[in-house]
C-alpha cells in the first residue's frame, strides 16, 4: 500500500483526489489545499471522500511528531514551497506537477511568459521536488502546440491541465 500525501488546489486536485482513492494499493493519508478559502473544490472533495485536510502547519506538525507518515508526495498547483520534514520523510520522494516547461520556466508566470513571448508549443512537466524552486529531477515533459495569437492565461491554464 503506497500512502500519498496529496498538495494542491483547483479542480485538478479534486480530480486526481477522486482517482487516487479509487485505486487499489493506494491510501491517500491527508490532504494539504485551500482550505483557507470559502468554496474550496478540493477541500469540498476531501471532505465528502472522508480525507484528512490540512494546513501547512498543522500537516508539518503532525509529520515532526510522526503522526503524518506518507511514501509519496503530489503537488499539483501547490503554492507553498516545500522543504524538511517534507523532502525527507517520503521514502519515494515528492512528485510536482510543473505547468510549464522545466528547466526553462521555474516558478511561476510561465502562461504569461508563453503569451508575451508568442510561442507555437508549450509544455507541462513532472520533477522531484527539492529544496530549491523547480530544480529537482525532471521525470517527464509533455510538449503541445499552442496558438500564439489566441492563447490566454485561462486558455493556456486548461490546455495545460489536459495534457
């Protein structure tokens, strides 16, 4: 049984979260999102599938102390950096999802930079989180063709969460 400690926000992580706990061999262990924010899709989805929601402190806690223990992390749109107790204790690592492609749009603005710069493909990317910002292994990235006269931040943020 992998234990997955789940990060992130939007429909994209409700999604995902309905998957994983659909999988055999697969026990989602907690749940760190907005939880913050009124209306929060993933909190909403965590909530009704009965899956632990945690803040960043409370989700830091809870691993000092050994109550939290997971064998994977996924970030998908997490927004907080990760280090620590976070980097170490997954015996297989912290996974993100990077919606931009690595190494050449680190952090954030990429669907921004993509527009501005009038660029034909755009990229997804999946790496190892380190203790840097988007520097760790890259696993894979997905290339797609964009249209550079048409795209927009919400156009470009949908076509990424397909691919």
């Amino acid at each position: 049984m992998i234990r997955i400690l789940l990060m992130g926000r939007k429909k994209i992580t409700a999604e995902l979260l309905q998957k994983l706990v659909q999988m055999k061999n697969v026990s989602v262990v907690g749940v760190l999102t907005d939880n913050h924010l009124s209306g929060s899709v993933t909190t909403a989805m965590a909530k009704r599938l009965g899956i632990e929601v945690y803040t960043f402190e409370e989700a830091l806690k809870k691993l000092e102390c050994g109550d939290l223990v997971f064998d994977l992390g996924l970030s998908v749109l997490y927004w907080r950096k990760l280090n620590g107790k976070f980097l170490k204790i997954p015996r297989l690592g912290v996974i993100n999802f990077h919606p931009a492609p690595l190494p050449e749009y680190k952090g954030t603005g990429g669907y921004n930079l993509a527009i501005l710069e009038g660029r034909r493909t755009w990229a997804v990317s999946a790496h190892y989180v380190d203790e840097s910002i988007d520097t760790g292994p890259i696993i894979s990235v997905c290339e797609f063709d964009i249209d550079p006269d048409n795209e927009t931040c919400v156009t470009l943020e949908n076509k990424s969460m397909r691919e």
